[in-house]
C-alpha cells in the first residue's frame, strides 16, 4: 500500500511537471534516474499482476464448469440408482410375498406329515444312541448309518424307510432273546485289531476264544476286557453243541458290570500291591506255614507208633518215643540191678530218656510263636508305609482324585491283611501242636510212672518172698 502510494504521487507530480512544461519551451528530455526506474518496476509489476488475476480468474471458471458437470453426472447417477432399488425393492417384496404364499400353500399341503417327520427323526435319534451301547450292533454294523440318515434328514421320509426304521426296532426286539455266533472285528487288549467269532447272549453278554468282551460305543466293536471276571473258564466251557449246558456271567447293564468286576484286582495283584513288607510276610509266612505241617505230619506218625507201642508194652521198639524210654532201663536184670542199687537213680534214667524225647515233640513251637506275633507287626509296618507314600502324593497332586492315592492306601491294607493272614492259622497250628506234644508228653510220664511203680512192687514181691 505505501509502494502505490508513493507512485500516485510520483505520478501527480510528474502530471504536474508536464503541464509546466507544455508553457515552459521545449527541452531535450532528462536522462532516466533511479526513480524513473522504480516507476517503470511498479507498472510492469501492476500489469504482471494483472495478467495473473486474469488468468486464476479464467482456470477458476473453467473448473467451475466442470465441477457443475460432475455435479449433474452424479445427480444423475444417484437418480438411476434409487430407480434400480426402488425396482429391486419391489421384486424383493413381490418374491417375499411368494414365498410366503408358498409356504403357507406347503403347509395346508403337508399336514401332519411335519409331525411325522419330527418324531421319526427324534425316534432314530434316540434309537440310534440305544443301538450305539448294544451288542447287537457288532453283528449288524450297518444299521448305524441308517439311523443317522433317518435322524439327519432334510426331507419327508417315505414309506420304505418309515418300514425300515420299523425292522430295526423289531430287530433289537429279536436278537435280544437269541444266542448268536458271528464273526467280528475284535481288538485285544493292546488295541491290535483281529478277526474272531463271536458268541453274543442276548443283548447281556459277548465272548470269544473263551474271554468276555466289552463294547465300545465310540466305535460300535468289541474288545476284550483286560482283566477277566474271576468266571472266565465258564466261559471257556461252552461248547459248540445245541443240547450243551454253560454257567455264564450275565450282565444286565450291558458290559458296565463286567467292566467293573475286570477292573477288580486278581490275587497276584493285591500281594503285588502290598510291596516289598508284602513279600517278606509271604516269605515267612511260607516257612511257619511248611515247618508247622511238617511238624504236624511227625507228630501224628509218633501219635500212631505210641499207641501201637501201647498195646504192646513189653515189647518195647526203638521207633517211637515211648519204646525208646522203656528201652532206656533196659530189662530183667539190669532194671533189677538199677533198682537194688538205688530208685531214684531208675526214676532218674526214665527222666532223662523222656528229656531227651521231648525236644523233639516240642520242636519248632518257639520259632511259630514267634513268627505270629511277627506276622501284625510286619503287617503294621506295611501299613505305615503304605501312609507314607499316601501323604506323598497327596502332598505332590493333591486329594481331588481318590486314585491317585489308591497304590498307597492298597499297599497299607494289604500288608496289613497278609499280616493276619499269616499269623491267624499259624496261631491255631501252634496250639494244636502245642496240645499234641503236651498229649505225647503225657503219655510218656504216664507210662514212665508205671514202669516205676511196676518194678518197686515186683521187687518188693521178690524181697518178701
């Protein structure tokens, strides 16, 4: 603003100087100085100025122009579009309005054939998961995926499989009193597949090569139990022939049972649960248990020859103990002899021939009472070990799984009932042994006594006469 300022005013003054010098005379014109040119920057830049505007003013019209055909292109796109929707719309209700039509036409047109397919297909449901935990299905594998067809299905079944959904029902119904053989894909107890024949009763119970088998409902097959009911040679037992007769585990639940009574341990399992206190329980155990028959067998052979010896008193043998001690004073004179010189000494010889008998009636009674009285102890050892290791893994797992802790529970009570186990017979065989000796023993007084009493009145005979 103060450059065009200043070159308004330049300009009145050179207005000014012009009108004078039109009156003054001519002169020759002045020489350009350095205002002059500052007057010839400013137009050129007036009239560069200009030339700009005009042209910004020029692009901006025909940018204007094309925005207001753009405009209209648009306007008139948005116009065909909402003519195209407002079709489409029209179709879409026109369709909607058809359908509904047709549905409701289907609907007079179907009638209860809606709720027949409802309850077929709820019946072959429900069918196929009781199929699916029947031991009918191994020897009928395929009546599964008809059942999953008849449950699955989008459509009206008809007649023919409204018939089959029937036969499968009257199917169950049959198999279910039969006793059939067939064969079938078997898995062993290590999961390896193998063919094999199958005798399935009735819908209770399955087996093959004389072991029970189980079903498998994920897979619709059998399998064979890994550990065997305590019946399995009953099983083994029947035979081939109609007129045949077999006692055989039935199972109501369907295998339920039979799983659980596999899952119960076999002897040679529970002493392996009762550990290494199990083990020497068993061992001895089996010496007390062998020394005590062994003894009992001696003492009754003994028993036998003593009353043999009984009933032949003067004739005294050398293969029992009372003949032995009859023997030990020997006879006629020498007992004469032994009771001249004094009684007490034949009362004495007659003691120690009974002394040295006597050992061996009584033998191993010490070491039995010892070893029922060891028998509990052990047993509560096996007990207290067993608790340990139960706290263990209760500390390492926690108690949220009974199972976890069933090894040591097992191991405690195990060594525990071995420990009776042992001890209790063995305790009656002590006492019996006990009482047979003391009988044998007996016997020997007894007669020993008499022996006495027989030569003290024979001598006192002979000393009178």
């Amino acid at each position: 603003m103060m450059a065009l300022r200043a070159a308004f005013l330049l300009t009145c003054a050179l207005m000014s100087a012009g009108a004078v010098a039109a009156v003054a005379p001519p002169s020759p014109p002045p020489k350009p100085n350095g205002l002059d040119q500052l007057v010839e920057q400013i137009r050129e830049g007036s009239r560069d100025m200009s030339r700009t505007n005009a042209e910004r003013e020029a692009r901006f019209l025909r940018d204007k122009n094309q925005q207001a055909a753009l405009l209209a292109e648009a306007e008139g796109a948005r116009n065909s579009a909402d003519a195209r929707a407002k079709a489409a719309k029209g179709r879409f209700d026109g369709a909607q309005a058809g359908i509904a039509a047709l549905k409701q036409q289907l609907e007079g047109r179907v009638g209860d054939s809606a709720q027949i397919f409802s309850a077929v297909s709820e019946a072959a449901a429900g069918f196929r998961a009781q199929a699916a935990d029947s031991l009918v299905t191994p020897q009928f594998p395929d009546r599964l995926q008809e059942l999953d067809k008849l449950a699955q299905a989008r459509e009206l079944p008809g007649v023919d499989e409204l018939e089959r959904l029937w036969l499968l029902y009257a199917q169950e119904i049959a198999e279910g009193g039969k006793v059939a053989r067939f064969n079938a894909e078997v898995f062993d107890a290590e999961g390896a597949p193998q063919q094999a024949q199958v005798t399935r009763i009735g819908e209770f119970t399955a087996f093959a090569d004389g072991r029970y088998l189980a079903l498998q409902p994920e897979r619709g097959k059998l399998a064979t139990l890994a550990h065997q009911p305590g019946h399995t040679g009953l099983a083994k037992d029947f035979g081939d022939g109609d007129d045949e007769l077999a006692a055989i585990l039935v199972d109501p639940s369907r295998g339920a049972l039979l799983r659980r009574a596999a899952d119960r341990p076999s002897l040679g399992e529970r002493i392996e649960q009762g550990g290494a206190v199990g083990y020497v329980i068993i061992f001895i155990g089996i010496v007390g248990a062998a020394l005590a028959i062994y003894q009992l067998v001696y003492l009754l052979r003994v028993d036998a020859r003593v009353r043999a010896q009984l009933r032949q008193i003067d004739r005294p043998s050398s293969d029992n103990p009372l003949g032995r001690v009859l023997a030990s004073i020997g006879a006629g004179s020498d007992a004469d002899a032994l009771l001249l010189q004094d009684p007490e000494v034949l009362e004495t010889r007659l003691s120690e021939a009974i002394l040295k008998e006597t050992p061996k009636l009584e033998r191993y009674q010490s070491l039995l009472k010892m070893i029922v009285a060891a028998g509990p102890l052990l047993g509560l050892l096996g007990t207290v070990v067993g608790m340990i290791l139960t706290f263990q893994v209760i500390t390492e797992l926690g108690a949220g799984d009974p199972k976890v802790m069933a090894g040591g529970i097992s191991q405690a009570m195990i060594a525990t009932v071995l420990g009776l186990i042992i001890a209790i017979p063995l305790l009656f065989a002590n006492s019996f042994l006990g009482s047979r000796s003391r009988a044998l023993t007996q016997v020997l007084d007894e007669q020993a006594a008499g022996l006495l009493a027989r030569h003290l009145e024979a001598h006192r005979g002979t000393a009178r006469a």
